[in-house]
C-alpha cells in the first residue's frame, strides 16, 4: 500500500514544475494544415515574403491522415504571439491560430 500513493503524488509533483516556469513556455501560430507539401510550401512562402519566419511540419494524425502544418514562431511571450496574429490576420488575412508548445 505504500508504494502506489507516493507514484501518484510523485507525478503530480513531476507536472506541476513542468508547466510553472514560464521562460521555458514557447507559443507558435498555426496558419493551417494542408494535405499536400505544394500547398503547404506555397503557404510558407507567402508568409516568408510578408516577413514571417514559417516552416513546415509533416505529421500523421488519426482523423486526417498525413497532414503538413505551417507554423510561424516560436515567440518568447503570449503577447509577442498574439501581437503576430493580430498583424498577420489584418495584414496578410490569413487565419492563425495560437499554439502553445
């Protein structure tokens, strides 16, 4: 009986410092998920020439199958993110979404 209630308690304690420190929290923005890599570049590249660091991520998920993510970051703050966001929404009209990780 003693062994499983210092584990639970153990993991707990393992989460908590995990997410507390903020400097080590990074956001990035989401500015879709395509099914091919032509649509995704084409996208990169347009976020490239509007002065956005963007790159492309491959990824199979459960639902959709093999998808290809453009993410633009990561930024240092919550702020810095949404700042981004805003602008790339006004000027590029591009719906980003914010991620955090």
């Amino acid at each position: 009986r003693k062994d499983p209630s210092p584990e639970p308690m153990g993991k707990k304690k393992e989460k908590t410092p995990v997410a507390a420190p903020s400097g080590e929290v990074k956001f990035m923005l989401q500015a879709g998920a395509m099914k091919t890599r032509e649509t995704a570049d084409a996208l990169r590249k347009r976020l490239d020439r509007g002065g956005y660091k963007a790159k492309v991520i491959h990824a199979t998920t459960v639902n959709h199958g093999e998808v290809y993510r453009v993410r633009v970051g990561p930024f240092g703050s919550r702020d810095e993110a949404m700042k981004a966001r805003k602008a790339i929404r006004g000027e590029m009209k591009i719906d980003v979404i914010l991620m955090r990780g």
